[in-house]
C-alpha cells in the first residue's frame, strides 16, 4: 500500500511538472504563426481603427501578424459569434465594445453567451461621443434641437450603426432622459450611418468623438455637446451634455480583446501584458489624446468584473425603452 501510494504521488508530481513545463513551453512559442483579429463592426469606426493599431504594435512585439478581419452584420452578433465558434487556441481573437455587452438584453436570441462562450483578455481605451446634427437642422444648440424634436414628436430621425451599439444605446438614453420622440434609424455600419447623417438623409447621430471630429471641422455636420462629464479637448467649443442641459447624461464606447472561452491562461496573460504595454506608450498616449481616446489597463480578472458590471448596468437602460423589431 506505502509503495502504491509513493507511486502515485511520483506521477501526481511528474504530471504537474509536465503541465508546467507544457504551459510554459506554450507561453514562450506563442504565437508562432499569424492571428486573426475578428472586428464585428464595419471599417473606418472606432473598433477597427483601434484594432489595426493595436494590431500593429502586437505584430512588432510577437513578430507574427495580426490580421483584421471586419465580419459585420446583426449589431456586432455576427462576428462575435464566429470568434466564439472559434479554435481556443489563442489565434483568433476579438475586438469587441459595450455593444456586446449590452447585446446580452438587447439580443436575447443570439447563440452565444458573452461571460460563457469567451474570454476576457484586455480593455484597450475609451472615447466620449458627440452629438451631431445635419446643418439643414434649424437648431444651433442641444436644447434648441430638443425644443425642435419636442414640436415634432416622432418626426426626427437618428442614425446609428445597428441596434445594440455604443450609438443606438446612446441614442435611446438620450431619448429618455431629454423627454423627446425620435426615431431610430439602424445602418449596417458606422460608416454608412455617418454618411446618412452628413448627406442629410438623417437629422442626427451620435458618434465617437475621434472619428466624427474631422467632418465637424469640414462643416459637414453641427456638434451640439459631447458626452463625456468634461468637455473634448478634441471638441473644446461643444458643451458636455450636462452643460447643455440635460442633467446626468452621460455615454462612452470602449473597446476591448476577447478569446474564445478555453484559450490557455497562459496565452491570454501573455497577450494581456502585451496589449497594457502598448496602450501605456508615449507614442500612443499621445495619438490617442489627440484623437480623443483614453487608455485603459486591467488585468484579465478585472477586466471580467468590468464587463459583468456593463452587462447589468445594460440591462437596466435597455428596460427603459422598446426593442427594436
């Protein structure tokens, strides 16, 4: 009985220090062969700027590419679903938002489970939003545009880049906490529901500040205030939402790396300190403050407290308006 016992203590301990030296083996080869980076979103947006940046820095960190591949379709589901169908074996990865996390209510339907079928690795930053209207629109300021939607109950439209993104559900909180009618206009992509708003096929849209700047600057479309509880030192001239009278309000997109539920631990915290490096280097700090994006670092366990308190904190706006059809 003594020798059994030692026997299987003996493989117990040349098990363990198999698994060890297999992860670390896995740790120190990864990756050796390209990763694909899944955006759910359309090109030119926010998430697939990022993830291009990111992307890039990865490339000369690991030596292997980091292929951007935009999957679109169904607010981000579409994509999302494919990178959680995905090998968990660290080469596919996904650049999510908040539309993932609030497509957990918003979408019931959907075949997967955010906190279920993938794996947190990394934040990346953070942006405000501004609220932008077509410059036919005979308002000049927030609350002048309120009036305006207030006279016309159900006659403005918004533009959005499908339900469940960080603009829909910016859009219906506006909606609530300003008291006024519009109607939601879903496009397949940001790029697509900005050129509704700048054409004018649409009266307003809200949009992350580093990609809507440009077409304020061009006199394309008229910023109203921002969404941040500061003002944009990208958009210093619009109020913050508060400022414009609209008490409380408050929205932001962020964008973060996901992996398929099961990715060793090992590749997931590798990847992780690779993605906080390079949101903490001068180079990018100082493109991203220019743009109007913040950093934002976590380790993998906060960054999935992080996004188990957006689920709820969804969950709760998305109870305070109807579903799209």
């Amino acid at each position: 009985m003594i020798r059994l016992r030692l026997a299987l203590a003996l493989a117990a301990t040349l098990f363990a220090a198999q698994t060890v030296l297999g992860t670390t083996g896995l740790a120190q080869d990864y990756p050796s062969r390209p990763v694909r980076v899944i955006v759910p979103f359309g090109a030119g947006g926010p998430a697939d700027v990022t993830a291009r940046q990111i992307g890039s820095i990865l490339q000369e960190s690991f030596g292997q590419p980091f292929v951007i591949e935009n999957r679109t379709g169904a607010g981000g589901v579409i994509g999302t679903l494919e990178a959680a169908k995905s090998p968990p074996d660290g080469y596919t990865l996904l650049m999510m938002s908040n539309t993932q996390t609030a497509n957990e209510s918003l979408v019931p339907q959907r075949k997967y489970e955010l906190m279920r079928d993938l794996a947190p690795i990394a934040p990346v930053n953070y942006s405000d939003l501004v609220i932008v209207i077509h410059p036919s629109v005979q308002a000049r300021t927030l609350q002048e545009f309120i009036a305006l939607a207030k006279s016309q109950p159900g006659k403005l439209n918004y533009a959005s880049s499908g339900q469940g993104t960080p603009y829909h559900m910016a859009g219906e909180l506006f909606k609530t906490m300003a008291g006024v009618d519009l109607v939601h206009v879903p496009y397949r992509n940001s790029g697509e529901a900005r050129s509704g708003v700048i054409g004018g096929q649409v009266q307003m849209m809200i949009d992350a500040v580093p990609t809507m700047a440009p077409n304020v600057a061009e006199n394309q479309v008229r910023a109203l205030a921002t969404t941040g509880k500061t003002r944009s030192t990208v958009l210093p001239n619009a109020p913050t939402t508060i400022e414009a009278g609209v008490a409380g309000y408050e929205a932001t997109i962020w964008l973060g790396l996901m992996a398929p539920a099961g990715t060793p631990k090992v590749v997931i915290d590798k990847i992780n300190a690779a993605v906080n490096a390079a949101v903490k280097r001068p180079d990018v700090v100082k493109l991203w403050t220019q743009q109007g994006a913040v950093p934002m670092a976590m380790t993998p366990e906060e960054f999935d407290k992080f996004l188990r308190g957006d689920i709820v904190k969804w969950a709760e706006v998305v109870k305070k308006f109807d579903k799209p059809q």
